[in-house]
C-alpha cells in the first residue's frame, strides 16, 4: 500500500528503531525537534504526521518506510 502526502502514516517500528539507536523518548524527542507526547502517542497509536516521520527517520537515519512498514512517497 502507498500512502499519499495526505494521509497519516502508522509507525509500528518506531519504538524498536528508537531503542536500536539508544535513545530515550526524550532524547529523540529533543533531537527531532518533537516533543515527547508525540513520540509516544506514534509509538502506542501508531500515527504521525509526515512531517514528524521524515523528522524521526532523518535523526535514526533510516528511511520513513523502514519506521512505516510500507512504501510510501512524500510528495512535499
């Protein structure tokens, strides 16, 4: 499935990436320029902004379909 800009992407992969790279929720919240609610409402709900994804995925350095689990485009 692809998801379009428009649409909210599910982040199931988040939290393991997070603790790959030792970081705390804080800390990658910091990093990203996120807060920490945001980190864990993607890490328990699943969902997130594009904006926050390209974000987090920049600061694991992994691409935002390895956090998604899908191919998706960022038309933006």
């Amino acid at each position: 499935m692809t998801s379009t800009t428009g649409s909210v992407p599910r982040t199931p992969h988040l939290e393991r990436y997070r603790k790959w790279r030792a970081f705390s929720q804080a800390d990658l919240a910091r990093a990203a320029g996120l807060s920490q609610r945001t980190i864990f409402t993607a890490e328990h709900d699943g969902s997130i902004s594009l904006r926050s994804l390209r974000k987090l995925a920049e600061v694991l350095d992994v691409e935002p379909s390895d956090l998604t689990g899908e191919q998706w485009h960022d038309d933006a």
